[in-house]
C-alpha cells in the first residue's frame, strides 16, 4: 500500500490492483468538425489537457500498470443508439451523420479514434461504449474482475459527463476511484470545478482528487 496525496484525504492505493482509466479521449470531441464542435463547444480546451494525460498514461506503463481506454462511440447501424440520445439538442451534425473526420461517432470512423498521441498500444484493453458511463452495455466489469482491479485512477473528458458518470458507476459497484485534476476537462470550465467538488465531497462519496505530480510520484515509489 502507498498513500496518493489527495482530496479529501490520502488515497490508500494498493499497486497490485490499481489501473488507469482514460475516458473518450477522441478526435471527435477535441478536434474541430467533430461531434463536441457540433454541438458549439471550443474543443481547444480538450487539447490543452493532452500533454498531461500523455505522462500519467506513460507513467502507468513504465511502472507496469494497466491502462484502459474508452471510447465513446456506436454501431453504424444505429442499433444501439437509442432516439433519445440521438435527437437531444441542436447539433449541427448528430451522431452517425457524415462530418468532415467521417461519420460522428461511429465505430471504426477516423474522428472516432482516440487521438494519435494517446493512442493505446498493443495489449492495452479499449472499451467501445455506446453509453456516457463506461459499465453500461460494456464488459468493463467482468474485465476488471477478471484482472482482481479494486481501484481506478480516471482521466479524460469530459469531466462532468463521461468521467464522472463512469466514477459515480465505478463507486456504486465498490471500486475506489481517483480523478487526476489536471488530466480532466469540460468544455465548462465552472462544471469542471463543480464536478471535482462534488466527487470529493462528504469525505469522498463518489471519489478522490489528486494532482498528477503526486499520482506519478506515488506510483513510482
Ligand atoms: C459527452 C463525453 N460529453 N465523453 N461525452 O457527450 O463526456
């Protein structure tokens, strides 16, 4: 066991069953013409948190920890895009339709492809997940179960949805989730803000916080 200096309190993580989590960290939602555009967005902010996610990435594999990637994205057939989802809002592109990265968010289309300099590498497990939590529809939890994972260490965007869907899923199904502030974004700043808040919040009810200086450190130790 080595403490992770965090928020609210040190995270006791236990190497031996501790993996890095990046949610959605794809050119659809960070590049301009994909899907996080076309729903008015500035994607700049999403880019600005690569280099950061890039080292913890880096860090977990040089210390010989898993790493799972998710991806955000459904069948090309729609089948398991329900209408709800798909006629939300007023995007100028909706999902499945043809954008200037191929169509939004479908599986195997360039856009949806997690970008170049996360990119996993061989060995690394991607989730496909047709939802904003990465359990739903997915074999996220047997996967863990199967590698005796106990603790999640999540980056990647968006902070509000994706990510802390995915925690709050993760913390009702008894994992022990830590978020690495700098390697998160919303497209909201203020939401950012209010999400760390609220995961922390009432001595970690869905979560710990954590810089990614001190999770490199700790993990290295
Ligand atoms: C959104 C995500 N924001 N990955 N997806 O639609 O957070």
């Amino acid at each position: 066991m080595v403490d992770i200096k965090a928020q609210p309190f040190a995270f006791p993580a236990k190497p031996d069953q501790i993996a890095l989590i990046v949610i959605d960290m794809q050119r659809d939602f960070a590049e301009p013409g994909g899907f996080g555009e076309s729903l008015g967005n500035d994607v700049s902010r999403i880019t600005k948190i690569v280099p950061d996610v890039k080292r913890l990435i880096e860090g977990f594999r040089k210390a010989g920890l898993p790493v799972i990637h998710t991806m955000e994205c459904h069948r090309p057939d729609l089948s398991d895009l329900p209408p709800a989802k798909r006629d939300r809002g007023n995007p100028s592109l909706r999902i499945g339709d043809e954008g200037p990265m191929g169509r939004i968010l479908i599986a195997g289309e360039p856009g949806t492809a997690i970008l170049p300099d996360l990119a996993p590498i061989n060995g690394e497990i991607v989730i496909e997940k047709p939802g904003k939590g990465a359990f739903y529809a997915t074999d996220l939890g047997d996967i863990l179960k199967q590698r005796c994972i106990t603790q999640l260490v999540f980056a990647g965007v968006t902070t509000e949805v994706c990510v802390q869907t995915t925690m709050r899923e993760a913390n009702d199904r008894g994992y022990e989730c830590l978020l690495a502030e700098e390697a998160t974004e919303s497209y909201f700043p203020e939401f950012k803000t209010a999400a760390i808040a609220m995961i922390r919040a009432q001595g970690a009810i869905v979560g710990w916080t954590a810089h990614v200086d001190d999770i490199l450190e700790a993990i290295h130790a």
